[in-house]
C-alpha cells in the first residue's frame, strides 16, 4: 500500500509536485481538445439507431392501429402504440402515459411552470406565494436545478447516499413544511453518482405524508435502461404502483425519454402520472399544442417495434459505454489509488462517474484540466446554485470521446488531481 | 333578383320553410358525418410531403454544413440550415430566427407564459400585475383567445376591417393603456376572415408608441405563402423591418411554422424578433431544453432545399385547395345570394371561408348542421370567450373533406342558414 500524500513530508510533497508537473507540461504543449462535460453519446452510439432513418419511407402507411393519420393535426396525448411502448419501459400503464415532444427536460420545466402561473389540481398557484422550496438531493443534475432556480424557487440540499436521498430529512422536511412543494429525483443510475434507490426508498417516498396537498416527486428516469452490465444491473421498485398501493395516487409526476436510447435530440419524451395528475395536465397541454409529433412517436413504435426492441438495443449501448467507464476507472485506479486524493464511484449504469476530490480542490482541479485542453462539467455544477460546499464533487462524463481521446484526458485529469492534492497540503505548511 | 326573405309575406316564408324542412330530413335521413370545423389539410395535401420520409435514410450524413451532429444534443436555437429557409420564407435574416419544436402555438404559449413569470425583457411579470389586457382582433383564432384566457388575460375585442384591425381604436388603447401588453395578429388571409393587412395598417402597428415597455404585437404569421390563386395574391409588408426602420425594434414578435406547407403535427416551428427579444427568450428556452430536434430540421431543409423549394411545393397545395374553395363559394352563390340570409368571404389564401349570419343564427345554424352530421367550428369560437356579441360569425374550413363531402356539407349548411333565417323572421311575427 502507497502512503497517502497526507503521509508524504514536505520535500517528498515538492519532488512529487515537481515531476507531476513536467508531466502536465508535456500535456498542455499537446493543445488538446478534449470534453467529458456532458452526458452525450457518442457517434458510434447514435449509428445504432441509423435505421431508423429507414424505417418510415415515402411508399409506407403513416397510419395508426387506430386510424389516426399520424401525418395530421390531433391526437393530444400521443398515439397509443407510444403509450404502450413507453409503458412497458417505465412499467406504468399506457392510460397513466401523455407523449410529448423530444425532451423530457421540457416535461419538467412545463410543470414547473404550470404548478407557478395554475397551480396543482386546483390549488394555489405557486406564483402567488411568497416561498415555494424544493428538495435537492445532493449531488444532483445541474438542469433540475437550473429550472428550480429559474423559477425563484428555494432548493434545499438533501445528502444523497448510497441507496437514495437522506429519507429521514425528506420525510421530516415534506411532513413538517408546507412551502416544500417537490424533490428532484433520479432514482436509477443517479446523475451523477450512480447509484439506485433502493427498495426501503422507494417505500418510504410512496408513504411521504406531505404538509402540502401539492407536493410532487419529481421522478426523472432518464436512465431506466442504461446498464453497463449485462450480469449486475441495478433494480428499481415502479414508484407509481407504489404510491397507489400507499394511498398516495397523486404524488409522484415520472417522466422518460429515448434520448439515450434513440436520438438524443429527435426522441420522444413522457410523463406518467395518475388519472388525476394527468387530466390537469392535459388542461394546459389542450392550450399549449394541438399535439406533439406523432410521425416521430410511429418511427420510434415501429423502429423499436416492443419492450424486446428496446432491450437488445440497449445491449449494444451498453458494449459501446462499458469499455469508457472501465477505461476511465481503470486509469484512477492506477494513477490515484492509495494517495489521499479523493474517491470514485463505479457505476453499475447513467452515464457518469462522480469523482470526490479532496475538499476545497474541486474548482482547481476542473480549472487546471481546462487550462489543459480538458473540459469537465463546472465543479459546483452538481449542487443547487453551483455551490458545492465542500468544493469536492466533479461529475465526469466517460461516454462522448473515444477510446483514445478519453485515455488522455483522464491522464490529465488524475494529473491535476494529484498537483491540486499536493498544493492543498502544502498550503496549510507554508 | 331574388326578393330576400325578409321581403317575403309571412304566408310564403312558411311555405318555403316547409319545403326547406322536408329536404334537410332527407339529409338527416342520410347520418352523414362530415367536419369543416378545423383548418385541417386533407389527404391529398399530406401526400405531397411523403417524400420527406425518405429524404433522409440510413446511410446519409446527418451532419450540417458547419459540423453539427444533427442526431445528437445541443444547438439551442436551430441549425444555421433551417433558419435560413425559414427566414427567406418570412423575410427575414436567419441572424433574427430562432427555431422551436413541431408547434407555433405552443412558442406563441411559451411566450406568454414566460412573460407572466418572468416579464417581458427585464419588465415586471405579469403575474405580478393586477390587470393584463390583449387586443383581439375580431372575428379571430380561437387558440390565440384560448391562450390569453388560460392565463387569465382580459382580451379586448377590435373590429376587423379589409385592411386589418381597427387602427384608431388600437393605437388610441396601446398609447394610453398599460396594462395593454400584446395584440393577436393573423396579417395575411387571416382566420378566419381571410383579409391581408394593408400597407398603411402594417406601417401604422411598426409606429404604434404604446404605454406599456414590454407591449408586444403577436404577429402570428401562420398562412404567410398560403395562396389559392396563382394570379391574385396578396402582399404583406414584412412587420420586423418596418419596427426597425419605424425605431420600434423590439415591438413584434413573428411567429411561423411548416404546419400547413410540410405535415401539420411534424413539421418546424420559429419565432422572429430582434435580437434583444431573442437574448431574453433564450434564457428561458436555456433552461426549457437542451435543444430542439434538428434531426427534423435537417429533415425539412433537405426536402425543400430553399424558398423556391417550397414556393413550388405550395403551389400544389394551391391546386388542392383551391377547388374546394370556389365549390363551397359556389354552392354559397346558388343557394344563398340575395335572400338577405348572409354574407360570405373569398378569400385569396389561408385555411377558411367566414360565414356571418343574419345576427342570432350562428348558434342554431351550427347545431343545426351538427344534428345532420356536419361538424362546423363552434358558433362564438371566432371571438374572445366563445362570446360573438351578433351571433352571427362562422368559420367554415374547406380543406379537409373530399370534394364530394364537401358539396354535401356545403348544401347542408346552406339549407340550415335558409332554415334558420326564416326561423329568426318568423319569430318576432308569432
């Protein structure tokens, strides 16, 4: 076992310091260009779904089972083939299912936004009271956050562990405080730790007895089906179910996409709800559209064609991804195991690795690996108005570069790691 | 020329009644199920755009000219591509476009929304405001009314002349009322009436000096290239260089879309304005999404080429639509000209013929035809709250139904107008 670099004297510090450094020279006269900011697949990735450019053509019938012409105005709430399809995905029945456009994101922000100028099921809009909260579990996706902030919304920091957010805070803070009207959650292959709710979890948020009759878990599955590993895949309990077996139907607002999955800009996004949730939805829906694209939902229906389809395509996914994130790993392993200089996750899904550096490092490290030719998601990004308070946690983002190009920058990346370790605890010395 | 029914004795009136009565049954006879209710293309108008489904296939490059992945995230505003070719459609530079998903109304919704919780370039929201008003020019679209009343907006009705809206009456509310803040404009073959805005009237709405900062004229530029005659089309003069050139940059935004050019549910979507108005509609649309479908936009570009591209394809719409126009028209001329029972637009472009009746008979004309199988857009829809003060207005779309149904319709509905007329004469007799 190496000594840690909290274990190391000084002068061995400054030897370290100094030869690490002639290394990440060498790299900066390279001018390199490389990006793991992003969760962004990669061309390979996107060639997989290429015949779906194929699977509508200008002799075929663009008709719906149902006799809808999915060429025309209509159909508010997406064709029911979607429905079904989408369904059998997130496990929710294709009643409880409203189709959107590409974005799931865009889902998210319209109910925020509805909930602010509408209102929840009749009650009062969130515009019109002095303080709305929200629950963050931390760290989280900088666009949830994005939009809560958006909105003037107070967020609140709650830990996220090992198997989902802190739940005795969740449940004393929704219980107890009626301003709290939401928590932002990816429950599967959390973004950008990894990790799964587990059951206990999901339990305890179907049996939450909020202090405010609008409250909503905001249940972002955007990597449902993201596996890494064919063998160790993670299992998530359908919340919806659970929430009615609790006697909670309203609760929870779930939303998906395929924009891992098919095209990241041209799939097609839902959100599932209860009957309830969801005729108050279409309320504003019926003003806002005349209905999403219903050609695109009958490409994907007909290129995917069932649950099955999705299955076998995400296998290929997931050969393309698990060699970057065992690269990645691989190379932390090596460069940093044993120093002191921060820990890792080793996802069994999503599409990233959380890296916590050792506190007050998180801004230099991702700082140096720019000045490099590194971009990294902006350290703070994970934490609601960019404020991570440790300035520890870095979310990287293995899925984008190739092989090659990812081999480099989480060289650079381990490099700047050990100089902004080692000038942290030089620091204090001087 | 006929002598009108109002000329006719009371005898005569119920003769022709009677007779008028004895056909309509022979149509009830028929449960006919017909619809012009909605300005929706037909069939044959769809299949002009199939050869989109194949424009892009499996082996294609799906990359812009400047190196954009269009399969994958990112691009904000649209591809460079698609902004041009909208922007040669609706006169303006591709620097002045930003371009959405598959719906205009759903921008025009978004905008309004985002006005409410954000306010309109650094203006106070207008959820924070005790009074909003919108001007809505009259006979109108009932989804632009619908938006202003899902946010609780008071709409104003202004008279629709042949040159537009009322310009006194707008210029002397915008000048002197603040809670003022947008107007709905259909400028070219508006709906339903089918008029153009005049030179004079466009200049006028690029001079308005309106109370409020943050007033906005939604110019929702929906039938822009939607001739039926080759020979007899009208001009508009493009509103967001009149604003710059009248000083009044920022005054309009300029919504378009390919709803009635490629498919209605699948096509591209666009907003223009200045660029201080596009600044602060980013920052909303930063947080909205990650971007819009490119894949789609690639899509349209490729397809229509340029403006020329698609000046050819709506001259095939033309040849579709308008034979159904002038058969309506002329059905209207042989059944109704001179009984004093109505009168009737023939319009040069868009989606619809308007109807106004003899006041008080919209309502029972339209539930009239409705029990013969004719579905008509709802009597009042053309006017804010569903509330035509005459009772007189009905928009009758042409597009959708074959020519055959179309006559039957037709002949259904003159013969309920006849019906009704009389009906209303005879009243005040009894």
């Amino acid at each position: 076992m190496n000594k840690t670099y909290q274990q190391y004297a000084k002068k061995e510090l400054k030897t370290e310091l100094e030869s690490l450094r002639k290394k990440y020279k060498s790299y900066q006269n390279r001018a390199l260009q490389l990006n793991m900011s992003r969760g962004k697949p990669c061309p390979e990735q996107l060639n997989l779904s290429m015949d779906m450019m194929s699977v509508l053509s200008r002799g075929d019938d663009l008709h719906c089972e149902d006799g809808t012409d999915c060429r025309n105005y209509g159909v508010l709430g997406g064709i029911e083939e979607a429905k079904e399809l989408l369904g059998a995905m997130i496990e929710v029945p294709a009643d409880n299912i409203l189709i959107f456009g590409n974005s799931s994101l865009n889902i998210m922000y319209d109910s925020i936004s509805r909930s602010m100028t509408h209102g929840v099921m009749g009650n009062i809009p969130w515009s019109k009271l002095d303080c709305v909260k929200f629950l963050c579990p931390v760290p989280g996706y900088d666009r949830h956050f994005a939009i809560t902030e958006y909105f003037g919304i107070q967020m609140v920091n709650v830990p996220l562990n090992e198997d989902g957010p802190d739940m005795d805070m969740v449940e004393h803070l929704v219980s107890t405080d009626p301003d709290v009207k939401g928590i932002w959650c990816v429950p599967k292959y959390s973004n950008p730790t990894g990790i799964t709710y587990s059951e206990e979890t999901v339990q305890r948020f179907a049996r939450l007895k909020p202090a405010a009759r609008d409250f909503r878990i905001y249940w972002d599955n955007a990597y449902s089906v993201q596996h890494l590993y064919e063998d160790k895949q993670d299992y998530l309990i359908e919340i919806l179910g659970e929430c009615k077996r609790a006697g909670n139907p309203d609760l929870v607002y779930k939303f998906t996409s395929t924009s891992k999955i098919s095209f990241p800009g041209s799939g097609i996004a839902a959100i599932a709800a209860s009957l309830n949730n969801l005729q108050d939805i279409r309320k504003q829906m019926a003003v806002q559209t005349i209905g999403h694209d219903k050609v695109n939902q009958l490409r994907h229906v007909r290129f995917f064609k069932d649950l099955d389809g999705i299955t076998q395509h995400m296998k290929k996914h997931m050969e393309i991804l698990r060699p970057k994130f065992e690269l990645v790993e691989s190379i932390f392993e090596e460069d940093l195991a044993g120093l002191g200089a921060g820990t890792w996750t080793k996802p069994r899904g999503g599409y990233f690795i959380s890296f916590d550096a050792v506190p007050g490092c998180a801004r230099n490290i991702v700082s140096r690996c720019k000045k490099a030719g590194v971009d990294l998601t902006p350290a703070g990004a994970t934490y609601p108005y960019g404020n991570d308070p440790n300035d520890s946690n870095i979310r990287i983002a293995p899925s984008y570069p190739s092989m090659h190009d990812l081999e480099t920058a989480a060289r650079i990346l381990t490099l700047s790691v050990r100089i902004e370790t080692i000038k942290s605890i030089l620091q204090p010395m001087i």
